[in-house]
C-alpha cells in the first residue's frame, strides 16, 4: 500500500490549505521545540523548524510522507512571533505599519522508509498600510492575533492594514502551496503501491 501524507501541525490554516490541494491526510501535530538563535538567519531558523517538527513525527511514522512547516514574519532581522499579549500585538503592529516586511516559511518533506527529505522556503513581500493606533485596535478587535505570528492575518480582514504583497498569498497564511505541490510531486512515488 502506498505511503500516506501526514501533516504535523495543528494549524487550523495550514489544515484548511492542505485540503486545497485535494489531498488526503492525517494530522499528527509535532510538538518538537521551536529553535529561534541570534546566530541563524530567518530563513535558516523556518527550515531547522520545520525539518525538526517533520523528524519528530517521521521517526515514528517509516510508512508516511510526513510535512512540517514553520513561518516566521521579519522586519530585516527581527523576528516577530507570536505576542503574548494585546499590548504587544499592538507593538508589533506599529512597528510594522507603513513598511515592507517578510514572510518566510520553511517547508519540510521527510519519508523515513527511503530514507528521502526535501526542504525549501518561501518568501513573500507584505507591504503595510500607514495605520493609526485606533485602526490598529480596530483591526486587533476583529481578529484573534495571539496565535499569529506577527499579530495578524491576511485572511481575516487583511484588506484594512495590507496595501499589498510580493508572492505567494498562500504563503502568508502559513503554507506556500505553489512550492508544496511541487515538492510533493518529488515524492509520487512514495504514495503509488
């Protein structure tokens, strides 16, 4: 029987993007440790994640193609996580607003049982509106911006703080699905019997 693809994540927008592409899959989150040090680039950090979070489900699972994914929002080097609070999610927001920043996110594929991975990123360019701090909290009283890196989403009323973007929209949400289905096509084979 041929190999089954296994999400490790249990990211709602990720689950919602993955069903985009018709696929079948599980979904298995990995709850291996996020690595985040001053002396990796974003992009290096979005890749360890993710080939962390695919081997940490992957091990277990020889039979599956397992896909991991991390993304990351960037104003040159610093990194804008997730806030821990309203007050810094209306930091990160001001800090953003009127400039151009980056949304990386690193995509890994691994099946244990031939011994093969494949990992990639993808960057996109978000250009923000100029925002007042009332419109900032307007907009944070729209959405839910604890669990969004960066305190914002493109999907929930990204039209009131994005002017535009270079890329992959998809991307933004948290799974490139241009270069994911690319990279699946790599492993077809490891879902034919």
């Amino acid at each position: 029987m041929g190999a089954r693809l296994i999400l490790a994540s249990a990211s709602p927008r990720r689950v919602a993007l993955l069903k985009e592409l018709g696929l079948e899959f599980e979904v298995i989150p990995s709850h291996a440790p996020e690595v985040g040090h001053d002396f990796l680039t974003p992009r290096e950090i979005c890749l360890f994640n993710a080939w962390q979070k695919c081997r940490s489900i992957a091990r277990g699972r020889p039979e599956a193609v397992v896909l991991g994914a991390d993304t990351e929002v960037c104003l040159g080097p610093k990194i804008f996580g997730k806030p821990a609070n309203r007050a810094e999610a209306e930091s990160f927001l001001a800090e953003l607003q009127g400039r151009m920043h980056e949304v990386i996110t690193g995509v890994c594929l691994m099946h244990c049982g031939t011994r093969r991975q494949w990992l990639g990123a993808e960057v996109t360019r978000v250009f923000f509106k100029p925002l007042t701090n009332a419109e900032i909290a307007d907009y944070l009283d729209r959405i839910q911006p604890l669990d969004k890196a960066g305190a914002y989403a493109i999907q929930e009323h990204g039209e009131r703080i994005i002017e535009r973007i270079e890329g992959s929209y998809s991307n933004v949400v948290g799974l490139p699905l241009e270069l994911l289905r690319t990279a699946l096509n790599n492993f077809t084979d490891c879902f034919n019997d």
